[in-house]
C-alpha cells in the first residue's frame, strides 16, 4: 500500500535516532538540516557519528544501549541499528503511546517511512516506494537532483519574500495565481535573475489589469505575458 506524504514541520522537535553506524548516521544528517533536536542512543558509534554530534550543538549522543523509554517525549523514533528485536520492542512501544516510530529495513513495524530527499533550500522533494525498493528511491533521488536548476530554490524563496505584497495587492486568489505563475516562468525564463524591480512592475501590471473592465483584458493579459 502507498504511503502518504506529508510534510512536518521539525525546528525544535525531539527525535531519537537508535543506532551508532552510518545508517544512524546519515538519518542525523537529513534531520539536523531541518532544526530537529536529535538524540542518539547506541553502545557504540562510528568516528563520523562521534564527529558529528560533536560538531552540531542539536545532536546529543548517549553511549550505552538504548531503552524503550528514550522515546518517551519524542515527536518521532527511528531505529537504525542491527538489534532487530530491539526493534520490534520499540516499535511495539511507539505504535501504543502514538509516537512516530520507522524502523530500518523492516516496513511492517513503520508507521512512517523515511524519505529519499531532494533539497534547494525550501524546496523538498521526499520519494518513498513504501519500503518496497530503496535502491528505486535512490535512483529518483539522484535523477531529481541532476534534472532540477541549480537556481530554483532561491527562485522559490524569492517569489516567497513576495507573496505578503501580492496578497495586499490583489483581493481574488485568481489573481495571485496568475501573477506567481508568469513570474515563475519568468524567474525560470532568466535563469533565477528575477529582481525586485521586475516583479513590482509585473504586480503593478496585474493591479491595472484587474482593474480593466473584462471586454479589455485579453489585451491586458497579453502585456503580461512579455
């Protein structure tokens, strides 16, 4: 069965990441870039992980073995070390008190998968197969990351400084949709080169043309379109 996906907001959430190897490690990884607070919990962990918690302040790492009980707080689990009854013992305890729990390499004891992520800054792209094949999700990954201009996040983050503008200036939400998606192929037209000045004049354009009375606004629409 397909998964949902659904995006959650993690700045400041309590994760546990159970495990000392790189798989533990590249999970701590893909989370510290969204402001989760992370904890880790293994006898042992490799020199990287050890390197990394050392140099993040959000990631805390207790060296000794893990207890269900470290999930107690938690916005989410994920357990990624090579004790698979461990495991199914945790994930048991997650699924009764409600608490986000993914297991590796066993997808009946998930109740959520953790993604193959594509990033540009706010721009996220999760790919899952359901735990079917994540070698699949690698692949898309990597096909993603190569077919995505390099500029296009900071397209997006600039369209986004302009959004509370637009909505101040134009009532119906028609209207906004039409100006974000001329300015988008405009921004994608330039390469990324969209300038303040170039999106005022645009927004002022759609001011005067929502003004236009309909029987002159295929004209207007036009003008809009250069």
């Amino acid at each position: 069965m397909a998964y949902f996906p659904l995006f959650i907001q993690l700045e400041g959430c309590r994760c546990l990441v159970i495990g000392g190897g790189k798989v533990a490690l590249r999970k701590c990884q893909a989370l510290s870039g969204f402001g989760a607070q992370i904890f880790v919990a293994a006898k042992e962990a490799c020199t990287e992980l050890t390197d990394f918690a050392s140099s993040h302040p959000s990631v805390t790492l207790f060296l000794r073995p893990a207890k269900v009980t470290d999930a107690e707080g938690m916005t989410l689990v994920i357990c990624a070390s090579d004790d698979e009854a461990f495991h199914k013992e945790m994930a048991d305890y997650c699924r009764a008190r409600r608490i986000l729990v993914n297991t590796a390499d066993d997808r009946e004891n998930c109740t959520f998968f953790f993604p193959a992520i594509v990033r540009q800054e706010d721009v996220v792209i999760g790919i899952s197969t359901g735990g079917s094949s994540p070698a699949a999700a690698k692949y898309l990954r990597q096909f993603l990351q190569n077919e995505i201009p390099e500029y296009f996040g900071s397209l997006v983050k600039r369209l986004g400084s302009f959004r509370s503008l637009v909505q101040a200036s134009l009532p119906l939400p028609c209207q906004r949709e039409r100006l974000f998606t001329q300015l988008l192929e405009d921004g994608i037209a330039r390469k990324g080169a969209l300038t303040g000045e170039f999106m005022k004049a645009k927004l002022e354009q759609a001011i005067q043309h929502a003004r236009q009375p309909a029987s002159n606004r295929n004209l207007q629409e036009r003008e809009l379109k250069r």
